[in-house]
C-alpha cells in the first residue's frame, strides 16, 4: 500500500456523515421530510472538511478511497432505513474520475433512492467544460439515477450547462427555475 493511500485512509477514517432533512412544506402548511441531504463531516471540527476533501479528490486513487468508504456508509444506512431517500453530494472534479463511475455503478442498485447532486464548486480541471459536464450527467441518469445541478447560476452551474441538459435533470435553485420559466414564455 503506498504511503498516499494511507493518507488518504487516515484522513477519511476522521469523516463521518449528517443526514438534513428536506422538508416539503404544501399551500396548506402541511410538512413532511421528502429526503435527507447527505452532509460529509470532519470529527475533529465537525465541520465540512474543505482542505482534506480538495485533496483527497485531487487524483483518482484519492478519490476512490473517499467513494468506497461514502458507499459503505450509503449501503448501511439505505439498509437500516429502506424507505430513506437520499441526495448525494459530487464535486465536479469527482466526474473525471473512473473511481466515480465505479461508486456509482457498485450503488446502480439503489439508485431509485440516490439523487446525484453536482456541486457547484468551480472545477479546476480545464476540460471540465458544458459539453462534458452534459455526458457525465447522461451517464449517471443512464444507471437509474436523478441528478441535480446544485445552486445553479453560481461556480460552474450556469445556465449553458442548465439548457444544455434540460432533458436530464433537476434544477435546484428557485432563481434559474424562474429564469427558465422566464425565456420560455418570450
């Protein structure tokens, strides 16, 4: 084992996951939890791990030692909850990443109840362009997933990649929602 990947073991070993709960909320007032959001966490500040997670999902081999570990957790949680419906959270990055497409493919079982969230973290990878960020999010619907575009007109959401994928996902932002509503009645 190299001295990278235990790095990167010892540094996920300090995470742990928050399930939020998303609340649908009727004309009426009437409340009821639709889904929990999955929050990643560091143990030492119980706070989102930015530094560790930026590098961890620098390469592949990184990468794929944070997914095997986020699918093990995944799969305990979707087996002691079978009713839960979860959304998960991917940087653009991770989308580059074969150990990305092996995550997804090794949870294509319970995709029924996994909605891929993109991120809207700029990517610093340069062919991260609209063009593959529209075949990545055809992959992941073509396993069975949902996916969203997360805080869409801000990092690398935009409306570009928005109208270029239409067909295929979900929009989370009130803001792009009412600006497509907006140029399809012009």
């Amino acid at each position: 084992m190299s001295d990278s990947h235990r790095s990167y073991t010892d540094l996920v070993r300090d995470f742990y996951l928050v399930f939020q709960p998303i609340v649908l909320v009727d004309p009426s007032l009437k409340s009821q939890i639709e889904d929990y959001e999955v929050l990643l966490r560091e143990k030492s500040t119980n706070a989102f791990p930015y530094k560790d997670f930026e590098y961890i999902i620098g390469n592949n081999e990184g990468n794929s030692v944070l997914l095997q570990w986020f699918s093990a957790e995944l799969r305990h949680v979707c087996l002691c909850m079978p009713q839960v419906k979860i959304d998960i959270n991917l940087n653009p990055q991770q989308l580059l990443f074969d150990s990305t497409l092996n995550f997804l493919n090794n949870l294509e079982d319970l995709a029924d109840r996994i909605n891929v969230e993109i991120t809207e973290t700029p990517s610093r990878v340069a062919s991260m362009n609209n063009a593959t960020m529209t075949e990545k999010l055809r992959e992941i619907v073509g396993l069975g997933f949902s996916a969203t575009l997360d805080d869409v007109d801000s990092g690398d959401n935009n409306l570009n990649v928005v109208t270029q994928s239409a067909p295929i996902l979900i929009v989370s932002s009130s803001h792009c929602l009412h600006l497509m509503a907006n140029r399809l009645h012009k």
